[in-house]
C-alpha cells in the first residue's frame, strides 16, 4: 500500500470510522489509490490532504497528514461525503 510507511490513526479517527461503518481496509485503499482533491499544506504538526476515493462503491473522503521523518501516514478521520454538500464527484464543496 504505502510502501514500508506505517499508517498510524489517531483515536478521533478511529471513533468516527467506527460511527460511520468505515473500516481500516477502506480507509488503507483509499491512501493507496485515491485522489488529493485537497491541500492543507500549513497544518502542523505536519502538512495534510484530503484524500477521495471510491472504496466497496461508495466515495470515502479521508484526511490524513504525512509524517515523512517517521514515514507515517497519520490519519486524522475518514467520513462518507455528504451529497448535499459536494459536487455529484464529492471533489468540490457546495458550501
């Protein structure tokens, strides 16, 4: 998946993946293979992303920050786009 970069996830993650059905696999193929549809290249500790991918045929979006000393992929949360505030891809917000 991400090479021998650990993926570690935070506790708030791990709570709202378990409210919203949203496993670890999912969260891990959406890292490997999803699509950067946001920057946040000033958040500290480290620089993160927004990640969409398309995972058991429902979009997942996750945040998740890079570690690169460490070689971590930190995840901060993951959640099911909400249609009604993103475009019919879930790449771009309405409001």
């Amino acid at each position: 998946m991400a090479g021998e970069w650990a993926v570690v996830y935070r506790v708030h993650a791990i709570l709202r993946m378990a409210e919203r059905g949203i496993s670890r696999g999912e969260v891990e193929e959406a890292i490997a293979r999803g699509e950067t549809i946001e920057n946040y290249a000033d958040d500290t500790p480290y620089p993160s992303r927004l990640v969409l991918a398309t995972v058991e045929r429902r979009p997942i979006h996750v945040v998740v920050a890079r570690n690169e000393d460490d070689r971590e992929w930190i995840v901060i949360t993951a959640y099911q786009p909400d249609p009604s505030e993103w475009d019919s891809e879930f790449k771009r917000r309405t409001r």
